[in-house]
C-alpha cells in the first residue's frame, strides 16, 4: 500500500511537534479520501461518515507512538478506522444487541442518502452488502472496493487469510443471488 | 429495473461527495484533531468518569447492603410465643413443666 520510507517520514513528522501539523494534513492527503470512503461504505450514513472521520484522526494523532512500523502505516489507519466505525455502530445498538441487527438502519440510511438518480442497481448491490454480517461485510469491502490483499486485511481485521478467502467468495455469491433475486 | 448483475454494477456507488467536500471534511477534521492532541480528557469525560465510578461505587454498595439482609437467609416467619400451646406452657410452674411426660424419640410410634 505503501513503502516504509514514507511510513517513517511520517511517524517522525507527526511525533515533531514543530512538524506536526504539517505532517498530519500530508498524511491526510494521501490517505485521507481512502480513509472517508472506507469508514462511509460501514457505517454508510454521510453525517456518521464526518463523526468517524474525526475521531480516528483524533485517535491516530493520539496514538502516533504506538504506531512501530512492522505494518505499513496504512494498514494501521485502516485498523485505526474500521474499529472506530465498529464502535459508531455499537453505540447504535441497544443493550446486548449485535450490530449485525442493525441491516435494517443502514439501508433505510442508505435510500435516504442515495443521492443520484437513477441508480437503483448501484443502491441494490449495496443492500446486497447490508445483508452480509458486519464483519464480512467490511472485509469484503477491503478487497472489493479498496482492493487490499488478503495478508493486509488480516492485519486489518485481525481474522486468519483462511477464514477471509472463504468469507469472501462466500460473500461475493451472496450478493451475486441477491442480486438475482432482487433484480426485475 | 434492467437486469443487473454483479460484474456490470462494479464499484459505482450511489451517493457521492464533491471534491470541495472531502476537501473542507479533511481540512476541519485535520484542524480539530490538531487542536485536542494533547489535551487532558474533557470536562465532559471527566463528569461521565466520575458518574461510573459514583455507580460502580452504588452497586458494590447495594450489593454489600443484600448480602448483610439477604431476605433468603432470614426465617420464613418469625417464631411466635403467643399462641394457646405457648400459653399454657407459660402458665406452668417449673415443677409442673417436671412433671409432664417426656418422650424419647424412639418413644413416639411411627405412622
């Protein structure tokens, strides 16, 4: 995703005070945009995408020092991310309820956010991805849309290559047949 | 709706943000997060801190406070000493209390 060079430049940068700022809007060009879209695709609604977006830039800046390099840094701020839009839907949920429950909020978000006309299958291939367990769902995300390799996202999510190969293809199918089903 | 399948919708989205907006997004979320690096927990986090340690605090209290009267560790019903048997053993004399038979257990015949 990227090489180490960069990744140290910007660790030193961001740990300089007197570099700082100027460190975290470079590192936000580069992977600022990525980072939106990835953190919009989970928790889809366009004002949780903004509260998310803040909190992990907060919490990267924060936790700068705690970033030792044996992972590309974007691979950390991918992590960094995704646990704080698992954590945005958390607070979504009631009490012992699993986020996956929430499939039914999100594609209401989502018809109420869809903003071009005349998309519907744009819209259908999202529900499609809604029915999917938030896990798979994000991991499925990574490859498909951020075209991640499997050993990145299992540094992402922490899950084993194994298990992710077999959620994807497991997911590719479900959205495929949803698909299908759905489509008139 | 056309017929659509999987490879055909590829990675269109349906919504978008403008250039401007990701821009501006980035801009404040960079600024913001630059101006609380650094800085001790809110007054808000601090109050929320302290509401959980306050009721943490209450329910090992509450907790203590059932274990000292556990209702299920108390009789059933208090023994009383005002009923007629009561009575007329209050009404007798130690010497008249001697003087009542006594039985051993093995005494009493089974059913």
């Amino acid at each position: 995703m990227t090489n180490k060079t960069d990744d140290s430049a910007f660790r030193q940068m961001l740990l300089d005070p007197s570099r700082r700022d100027e460190g975290f809007r470079a590192l936000l060009e580069q992977y600022g945009r990525r980072l939106y879209w990835h953190i919009r695709r989970i928790v889809v609604g366009h004002d949780d995408a903004e509260d998310v977006l803040q909190e992990t830039c907060i919490k990267v800046l924060n936790r700068i020092d705690s970033f030792k390099g044996d992972s590309p840094l974007a691979t950390w701020l991918y992590r960094v991310a995704t646990n704080e839009a698992l954590m945005h839907l958390r607070r979504q949920t009631h009490l012992f309820q699993s986020i996956d429950a929430l499939g039914e909020t999100l594609t209401a978000k989502l018809q109420a956010e869809t903003t071009i006309e005349g998309h519907e299958a744009e819209v259908l291939f999202q529900q499609a991805l809604l029915t999917l367990p938030t896990q798979q769902r994000i991991a499925f995300n990574l490859r498909y849309y951020d075209e991640l390799s499997y050993d990145e996202i299992a540094r992402i999510t922490g899950k084993p290559v194994g298990t992710l190969k077999t959620n994807y293809h497991y997911a590719t199918q479900k959205v495929k047949d949803y698909i299908k089903e759905h489509s008139l | 709706m056309k017929d659509e399948s999987f490879d055909n919708i590829g990675k269109r989205l349906p919504y978008d943000e403008s250039e401007e907006y990701l821009d501006g997004l980035l801009d404040k979320a960079a600024h913001v997060a630059l101006q609380q690096h650094g800085k001790p927990l809110g007054r808000k986090r601090w109050g929320l801190m302290w509401a959980s340690a306050a009721a943490v605090a209450l329910l090992l209290m509450g907790i203590g406070f059932h274990e000292l009267n556990d209702v299920s560790r108390q009789p059933v019903a208090a023994q009383r000493a005002d009923g007629p048997i009561d009575e007329f053993l209050n009404s007798l004399t130690d010497e008249e209390v001697a003087q009542l038979p006594c039985y051993e257990i093995e005494e009493i015949p089974e059913y």
